[in-house]
C-alpha cells in the first residue's frame, strides 16, 4: 500500500502497519487515539484502509470516535468500503452496534 505520509504520529504507523503490539504500547502510554495527520487521518482511519480488523476493534474498544473525518469527508468505515476490506467493514458494524 503507498500512503501519502502527512505529519503522521507512530500510533498511526503502527495502525496501517497492523502492529497491534505497538498499538497498545502506545496507547498505554498515553497516545491520543484520535489525533489525525495534517490531512485529519486518524489511526482508526488508517486501520479502516489497510483492513486491520483486529486494530480496528481495540481502537473502538478503548474509545476512539468512528466520525471523524479526513479534509476531504472521508470516515474510517468509508475507506474501509473503499478499499474492499470488507472484514474490516464487518468489524466496524459489529462494534458500532453493540
């Protein structure tokens, strides 16, 4: 996958990188979760486009918000339907639901 690397933090490259270990490392240390790059792209939202289901439910477990969007409207779930993760799209569904 080639991203466009904007001002990106390393919890956001943990999350596209599907490193869960790290994720949590972070996050423990006090990471904000939904802190975006300079296009507004947050870890979830990288986790959305590269499909981590796993990621995308500690994520949404420890509370990192689903809305928000990147400058151009796109949400973590939009670029997850994008892109064909549709795991990842499942994942999203069945933890917004509960």
């Amino acid at each position: 996958m080639q991203f466009h690397w904007n001002h990106c933090s390393a919890l956001h490259t943990a999350a596209v990188n599907g490193n869960l270990e790290e994720v949590q490392r972070l996050v423990e240390a006090g990471v904000a979760l939904d802190s975006g790059d300079s296009l507004g792209r947050t870890a979830l939202w990288f986790a959305g486009k590269s499909g981590h289901k796993l990621i995308i439910r500690f994520f949404l477990e420890n509370g990192s918000c689903v809305n928000i969007s990147d400058c151009e409207g796109v949400r973590p779930t939009d670029i997850a339907v994008r892109e064909g993760h549709w795991g990842a799209v499942m994942t999203f569904w069945n933890m917004i639901q509960k």
